[in-house]
C-alpha cells in the first residue's frame, strides 16, 4: 500500500513536474509581452515531432536531437512568431481579442502544419530523454523545473534583463520612454516562451500519444496551473502543478460503486481541465479588464446593398450546386450546411453579442449526442423519437446549457472568457461526449428522418433549415434586439450607462448560440450517420472560431464561405489542409486590419473609374473609406455640424421623462482601489434643475466617486439615493433606467451604428412612447441632423462627443452625470455646450458635471465641489470654490 502510495505519488510529479515548465513558460511568455500563448501546445507538438524526425527517421544521436530542437528549434520558432506575428500586433497597438485570435491562428497553422507533415495517426516512437521508471521521470522533471524555474528567478532579480523586463512589465510605454528596448525584452520572452514549450513536448511525448491534436490539447490544459496562478507567482505556479498531478495520480486509487466510478475516473484524467475552469469560473480577472467589443473583425455592413445581394446570390448557387451533381451521393455536401448552422451560431455569440465563446464544439456535439440518443429512445425519460422531432427536442434541450457559457460571461471578459468558454468545452467534451455510459451504441446507424434517408432529399431539408437560421439571424440584427446587441459588443459599459441589459443580454446570445449549435451538431450527426466524439473534439471549437474571425465575425455570409471551405478542402485536399489555411489567414488577420472582409472591400471599394452613387451610396462608399483608413473621417462640408448656440433649444423642453425631478445624494461614499482609498467618506447632492460640478486635480478622487455613483463601481462604504430610493446596491442598467443617465471620459460611443442608431439606443432603453420623436428632438438639438445617418466610426472627437451626449439625454434621464463632457471641443463647440446644459438644467434635470475645464465650470455651475485626495476639500458656489486657497493649493501641488 505504501508503495503504490509513493508510485502515484513519484507519476504524479513527473506529470506536474511538465505542467509546471508549462506554466513557467507561459507566465514569463505572459509578463514580457502581455500575450497568453495559446499556441503553447501547438510548439511543444511540433518540437516533439521535430526531435522523432532528427533522431528516429534521420538517426541523429539522441543528444544532438534534443541540442537543436531545444537550442535551436524551439526558441528560433518563438523568436519567429515574435517578429512575424506578435511585434507587428504590438507596434499598432492591437487590442487583446486581436491577439488572442493571432495565438489562435499560430496555434491552428502549426497543428495543421504538423498533421500535413507527419500525419494525424499516434506515433508510439517518440524518443525518450529521460529513462523508464516513475523515480527516474519525476527526478528528471522536478531537476528540471528546479532548474529552469531558479534561472528565471534569478535571472528576474539580479540582471539587466530582469531588471528591463520588471520595467517592461510594469509599464511598457513608460519603459520604452526611458530607453528600454522594449521588442528585445518581448523576443527573449517569446524565445523562452517556446523553449519550455519544446521541453514539455519532448518529456510528454514519449508517454502519451504523440499526435498533433492530442498532445497540443494536453498541453493546452495545462495552462491552469498559470491561469490558478493569477499569471504571476512562479512559486505558486509549481506548487499548483505538483499538486495537481499529484492529485490525478491518487484519485487512480479509489474506485466507487455504480455510476460514480466512471465519473470519479473521468475527474481523475481531466483535473488539469476541472482545475482550468475552476479558475477561471472563480479566479481573480486575468488580462486587460477590456470595456470594448471583444471581436475586431466586423465584416463589411453594407447590408441591403448591390453588392451585398450579388455575394448573396453567388453563394446561393454555390450551396444549391450539388443538387445538380448526378446520382445521389452527396456525403461530403450534406456536411456543409450543417457546418453553416454552426459557424453561424458563433457568428452570433461572438459576430453580434461580441462575446468569445470557443466552446461551440461541445454544444455541437452535445445536440448530435442528444439526437441520436433521442432518436435511438435512449434519452433517459424520453420516448423513442422519429428523427426530426428528436433533432428538434435536442436543441430545445442543448439551449439552456448555454448558461454554462453565459453565466461565466456576466462576470468574464476579454481572455478570461475565452479560457472559461473553452474549458467548458472541454469539460463537455470529456466528461460528456467521450464517456462510454454516454455514447455506446451511437456509433453507427443514425437514423435520418423519414422520408429523407437519401443524401439529396437530406440535403434539400438541411437547406431548408439552414434557410430558417439565416432568417431567424438576420432578425436579430435589426430594430431594437441588433442595436443593443450592437451597442453591447462595441462598449459594454456604455450599453449598460444607455440602460441595455447587458446580462440578460448575454445570457440570451449564448442560449441562441448553444441552441444552433446543437442544431448544427444535430444535422451533422445525421448527416454522416453516426456520432463520433472526435468531430466534436475541443480542438475545433478553437478551429472554427478562427474560420469565422476571418471571414467577419458578424458576416452570415462569412460563415457559409467558411463552412464549404473547411469542409471542402478537407474533403478535396485531404485532413489537416483546412486547418493550416484557416491559421495562416487568422495570422495574416493581425496585419490586415478589417480582416478578409477587409481585403474585400480593398478590391471593390476603389473602381478605376469613380462612379457618382447615390447619397445612400456614398455614405456606403464612405464607410468603406472609413474602415480602409481606420482614421478619423472628415464631415462633409455641406452639412451643417455645429451645436445650436441658443435658436433650437426649445427641443429641450420636456426632455427628462422618468417622472418628477429628483436629486442624487451621496452619503459618506468610500471607495478603495487595494490600499489606496480613492473617495473618503464624500458626501454630495446633485439638486434638480441645478448644474452642479465637481473638480480637483488629477488623482484626486473625481472618476471614482463618479463611478460609484453611476454603478460601475460598487463603493465600500455610504450610500447613493436617487431621491428617496437606495440605489447603492443596483448595477449600472438598473439606474439608467430610473433616470440615471452618464456620459464617458473615454469616449463611448457605437462605431458599428449610425449618429441616429447610436442615440436611438439611448431613447429606447428609456421605454419612451415616442422613441423617433424623442431622437428626432436630440439630434436637432445638439446640432447632429445632418450627419444622422453617418456611421460613427471614425467621425471627428467633438461630434461623438454630442452623439455621446445625445445618446444619454434621449434616455430622458432625470440625473445626467457628465465626465468631462468638454474634452476633445473647441472652444465654440465647449460655448455652445454649455448653453445646451443650462438649458437641461432649466428643464428640471439634475447635472453633475466632473471637469477640468474651469471657466465652463465658472460659467455654467450654479454649485461647486473640490477634492483632493479622495476627500472634499470646498463646496460652494463656484467662484467661490475655484478662489478657495485650499482649492488652490491642492491644484498647485499636483504640478509636476
Ligand atoms: N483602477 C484603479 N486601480 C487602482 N488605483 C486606481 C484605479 N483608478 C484610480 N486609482 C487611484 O485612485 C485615485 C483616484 O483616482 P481617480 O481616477 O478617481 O481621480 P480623478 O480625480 O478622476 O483623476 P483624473 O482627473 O486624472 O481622472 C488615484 O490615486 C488613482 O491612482
């Protein structure tokens, strides 16, 4: 018994010992260029293959194998991916969703590069650097973490380097201002990156099936223990590892009765997973906390246009084509609607909600599991089902799952939602669709419904579905349900500020996610006839994600390009060619912005010769322009954009419609970032029909208390009522829609919709019966009629500006809550401003306007606010505040 204890225990180390080096590289990957390396696997896979080609095919020594691939091959393919793919992301100043679709891209080309080099079968003959024994393997690996883990300590602590990369880490702009040579810090990360990477496939290999999934998937897993590790501590990152296969080896021992024992054995072997999606389901927010739309890659929006019909039509036929091939086997075709179904339902997780979400693999898997067990009368409770109710009864069953993705989403964003998203795929795949007790006897003869056993008349009815998706997708694009979705994945916060349900919301995208994709998984099933787990393998959810950033996240169109190409080359060119296309195209994403569509609209969008279009098609043409340049559009001289200075202000009149007016208090407010208290026990009332301002140097507490008071941030101490009603404790949406409005430091308007779409938002999350009316009054009151139906994308700071503003006051709020409203404005439009929010004021809304710009303050406040150092230093009226000396002083001192 103590034997066996101690052999678990020594397999269990040499296991953690690999998770460890893993997450040694990743995190040093991670704090010296900001990028989780998703493609870590992917490069333990290719350097394993590449030490099996040197020593076994080409009979190199073993130890001169081992040399090149870990001094040579390895760290030369980080450095690579660092000068070809990452530093290019890092000089534009990419966002993180670009990123993480480039580790993405570099993780599917090398996979798919591997299975066309070396095939997709396991290959038992991996060279072993390390001798057979379970003492053997976990002294080698605990040696080298040893060693491997102290030379990244050390080499943190007391050298240049480190000293560089601690600086880098700490602020890259900063650091490369004082001379740092930021991209050298970045290629040794990414070369070291890779080194552990290499390291841990060649240790793996020889245990495990060395196959270009299987091993880079493993790998994949592993990067738990960094994730468990808040991507910082190396210490706690080798602690978490050993424990972990520690603990898999010891839960081998134990073997329950009846049902429990397959699931404690499915525990045991994926607890990397289980561990994965604990923590990032209940870890701290890894990454940038990022506030913008998640997926760049839109494609182009020119719905309804010539050319939009046109690409439809082509595809049409494209799709319609095997129903003219003679005889009736179409067992390739009949694949590619069903792949449609389900790249479209990423198209609206990711493409309309803007959420990641690469876990579609397993809700495609779980609605062909659930077809085929209804279909087969094996779903518990249920009877045996003709073959199209029990498609339709699976979907219904697979949409609430959805919630497994959509709850992490309420809370994650950015990579933490990408990590949460694929873990549950995985988790579905292992725990689910790859468990015997689950799938036995789906093997082979699922029966397709009656009447459409042949591949031709199955393939008409999957045409006839795929045709009921795209419709039931296309409505959820437009009117109110499109703008918010919209609104939603362009600026999270601001959809909250403009009164969207952001969590019912997302909660509603991954449910029409979940529920396609299993509709798609369905029709896949039976399509082929049979279940098999490995087409659901979590692999392509990662695969599939990519197909459809490249071809534009939010393109319907995009997503039956995707689905006949991935299909068909794989079909026609043999497995393995689809996925390295579809890598390479997500790596060259990084260096096209906008995407293929992009490069679409490159070829289409500057005819040789320039044809006059109509005034509808000009502002298309213009947006072409817009996303080509990515710069900052010039307003047409011929539309007047200027704010009203005093003639249209009686559209104000009646603009707050959330009832009788109301003040805004805030009670002993204390917030704290960590230690540092931001807002010190800050009492304020914001008075109706009152301009009220807020100012004090930079640092001094403004943001803060005004986020606490908007419901973004949730304060420490005291209380905020909206009138006589505690508001403390209700989130931001639920405010907007008891009258209170805001506007953003940032920026945050909608790039994807129109000036007009961006405050028709705003009016009708406010529930107002006349919600044209009310956008109508807006726009002509902040001066913006003429440009309203001109993208925002790219229209000038002091526009958006107004739009911004437009979208908060169409609301009818009976608070507006302006962080510096006047940033960006030139000196009439900041006039002219001014004048509308007097004007607001004079209707009976109550205004807190933070600001840096005092004279607005001294000209349009009636009561004034000082802070400095999170505490209320004058309150008063405005001249008087703005002369107090402490007020001075405060402003003095924070002169650098
Ligand atoms: N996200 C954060 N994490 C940690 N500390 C923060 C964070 N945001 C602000 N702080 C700190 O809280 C304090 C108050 O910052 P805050 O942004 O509220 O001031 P402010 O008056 O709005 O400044 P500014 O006018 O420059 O926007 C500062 O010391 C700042 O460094």
């Amino acid at each position: 018994m103590a034997s066996l204890t101690v052999d678990l225990t020594l397999a269990g180390i040499a296991v953690g010992g690999a998770a460890a080096l893993t997450g040694i590289g990743l995190v040093v990957t991670y704090r010296a260029t900001g990028v989780l390396n998703l493609a870590h696997g992917a490069i333990a896979t290719v350097t394993a293959y590449a030490l099996r080609e040197l020593a076994v095919v080409h009979g190199w020594p073993l130890w001169l194998a081992a040399a090149t691939c870990l001094g040579a091959i390895a760290p030369g393919l980080g450095l690579l991916l660092d000068r070809a793919v990452f530093r290019p992301l890092a000089a534009r100043d990419a966002g993180p969703a670009e990123t993480l679709v480039a580790t993405l891209g570099v993780f599917v080309t090398l996979v798919g590069a591997a299975y066309l080099l070396w095939g997709g079968g396991a290959r038992a003959d991996a060279p072993s650097l390390v001798p057979w024994g379970p003492v053997a393997q976990s002294v080698a690996a605990l040696s080298t973490v040893a060693v491997v883990g102290g030379a990244v300590a050390a080499v943190t602590r007391w050298t240049p380097y480190g000293v560089r990369l601690r600086a880098v880490v700490d602020d890259r702009r900063l650091a490369t201002l004082a001379g740092i040579d930021a991209d050298r810090v970045a290629a040794a990360g990414w070369a070291f990156g890779a080194f552990t990477a290499g390291l841990v496939g060649v240790l793996l290999a020889p245990f495990l099936r060395l196959d270009p999934y299987g091993l880079s998937l493993l790998v994949m897993e592993t990067m738990a223990v960094a994730v468990a590790a808040g991507m910082r501590s190396l210490p706690a990152v080798v602690a978490v590892a050993l424990a972990i296969g520690v603990g898999q080896s010891q839960l081998t021992r134990f073997h329950p009765q009846g049902w429990a024992e397959p699931l404690l054995q499915a525990v045991g072997a994926n607890l990397f997973v289980v561990a994965l999606l604990v923590a990032v389901v209940a870890g701290p927010q890894i990454g940038a906390s990022v506030t913008s739309g998640l997926v760049p890659v839109r494609g182009v929006t020119s719905r309804g246009s010539y050319r939009a019909y046109r690409s439809w039509a082509a595809c049409a036929v494209l799709f319609l084509l095997p129903l003219g091939f003679s005889g009736t086997d179409l067992s390739t075709s009949v694949q590619v609607p069903a792949m449609a179904v389900i790249l479209l339902s990423i198209v609206v997780v990711s493409g309309y909600g803007g959420q990641i979400s690469l876990g579609q693999a397993g809700y495609a898997g779980l609605g062909a599991l659930f077809t085929g067990l209804l279909a087969a009368g094996r779903f518990p409770g249920v009877p045996r089902l003709p073959g199209l109710a029990a498609l339709l009864v699976a979907v219904l069953l697979v949409a609430p799952l959805g919630l497994l993705t959509g709850g992490p989403a309420i809370r994650r964003r950015g990579l933490a939602l990408a990590l949460a998203t694929f873990a549950v795929g995985t988790a579905v795949s292992r725990f689910v669709l790859a468990q015997p007790y689950a799938t036995s006897g789906l093997g082979a003869g699922l029966p397709r419904p009656a009447g459409f056993s042949d591949d031709r008349a199955y393939y008409v009815l999957e045409l006839l579905l795929l045709g009921c998706v795209l419709a039931a997708v296309a409505t959820m694009r437009r009117g109110r349900l499109g703008r918010s979705l919209t609104a939603m994945g362009e600026h999270e916060p601001g959809a909250a500020a403009a009164g969207v349900r952001v969590p019912t919301l997302k909660i509603f995208t991954f449910v029409v996610g979940a529920a396609l994709a299993g509709l798609g998984g369905g029709m896949l099933g039976l399509g082929v006839q049979a279940f098999d787990p490995g087409t659901f393998d979590p692999l392509y959810g990662l695969l599939w994600f990519a197909a459809v950033v490249v071809f534009g996240t939010d393109s319907a169109l995009g997503a039956l390009i995707a689905a006949a190409l991935l299909v068909g080359l794989d079909s026609g060119t043999g497995e393995g060619v689809a996925t390295a296309v579809i890598g390479v195209l997500a790596i060259l994403l990084g260096r096209l912005p906008g995407g293929l569509a992009g490069l679409r609209t490159r070829f289409t969008a500057a005819p040789a010769v320039r044809v006059s279009l109509s005034p509808a098609g000009e502002r298309v043409r213009a947006r072409i322009a817009a996303r080509r340049t990515g710069a900052d559009r010039p307003v047409p001289a011929r539309h007047s954009v200027s704010l009203p200075r005093d003639g249209r202000l009686g559209a104000v009149k009646g603009t707050a419609r959330h009832g009788p007016a109301v003040r805004l208090t805030a009670r002993h407010l204390t917030y704290a970032y960590g230690g540092n208290t931001a807002v010190d026990d800050v009492d304020i009332v914001v008075p109706p029909g009152r301009v009220t301002a807020l100012i004090g140097p930079n640092g001094a507490g403004k943001s803060t208390l005004f986020h606490c008071l908007c419901g973004t941030l949730r304060p420490g101490g005291g209380q905020v009522l909206l009138g006589g009603r505690d508001v403390t404790r209700l989130s931001a949406h639920a405010r907007s829609r008891l009258g209170l409005a805001r506007t953003f430091q940032q920026l945050a308007v909608f790039p994807g919709l129109t000036i007009a779409e961006n405050i028709h938002v705003g009016a009708e999350q406010g529930r107002r019966p006349d919600v044209s009316a009310a956008t109508d009054r807006t726009l002509r009151l902040l001066g913006l009629d003429q440009v309203r139906d001109e993208p925002a994308a790219g229209l000038p700071t002091g526009l958006l500006r107004r739009a911004e503003l437009g979208r908060a006051i169409a609301a009818g709020p009976r608070v507006l809550l302006l962080d510096e409203p006047a940033a960006g404005l030139d000196e009439a439009e900041v006039a002219a401003l001014g004048t509308v929010l007097r004007a607001l004021a004079a209707d009976g809304m109550a205004l807190l306007l933070v600001e840096h710009d005092l004279e607005l303050v001294g000209g349009i406040a009636d009561f004034g606010y000082a802070m400095a150092g999170g505490r209320l230093l004058a309150a008063g009226p405005p001249a008087a505040v703005l002369t107090d000396p402490r007020v001075q002083r405060a402003y003095a001192e924070a002169l650098p």
